[in-house]
C-alpha cells in the first residue's frame, strides 16, 4: 500500500515538472492563468479584510464601553508585599510605574484621586 502511495505522489510531482518545463514558467505566479488572481485578493482585501477588521474594533470598543460603565474599583487594602519601592523609578517622581494609571494603579499610600 505504501509503495503505491509513493508511486502516485512520485508521478504527480513528475507530471508537474514536466508541465512547467514544457510552458518554460519557472513558478506558478507568472503562469498566463494568474493574472488576476493580484486583482482578486485587491477585491478581497478591500471589500472583506478591510470590513471585518473595522467590525472588530467597533465591537471591542463598544464591549470595552460596558465595561468601564459598570466596572467597580477595589478598596485599597495597604498589604505589606505589595508595591514595595526597594529603590525608585529612575523617571518622574520615582514613585510612579512606566505606564502608571492613577484610576487603575495604586501606590503604595492608595489611589490618587481618592482624595
């Protein structure tokens, strides 16, 4: 059974060589039948691609949207492991992360505008 699977697999990439050696076409994209497989994916790109990425960032969007609307903050809680400064941030007041969010990120005195 195998040696005939091999068989058939040989033949076919036989045949396809052939075939390309007998055209002179080096590889399939510049074969005469593939002029306009370029407009093709064009079309594809601009009228699914395009859409669908768009659709998704509305969604997600919108998702965020009801989240933040309904979304609760925790109360600050000062557990002594957590946000432990052994030496400060080399930016700004050395407090405060790369990326620090005064709504989302706590300090290690609590949030900063719960004042």
């Amino acid at each position: 059974m195998a040696s005939n699977l091999l068989r058939v697999v040989r033949r076919q990439f036989s045949t396809t060589l052939l075939r390309r050696a007998e055209t002179g076409f080096e590889s399939s994209a510049t074969a005469p039948d593939a002029h306009g497989s370029a407009k093709t994916w064009k079309m594809l790109t601009f009228l699914l691609a395009v859409p669908g990425v768009l659709f998704c960032m509305v969604n997600a969007y919108k998702g965020e949207m009801e989240h933040k609307a309904h979304a609760h903050r925790e109360e600050f809680v000062a557990y002594p492991h957590l946000r432990i400064r052994n030496k400060p941030f080399f930016w700004g007041d050395g407090n405060h992360s790369l990326f620090h969010n005064s709504h989302n990120n706590a300090l290690p005195e609590g949030y900063e505008d719960e004042e």
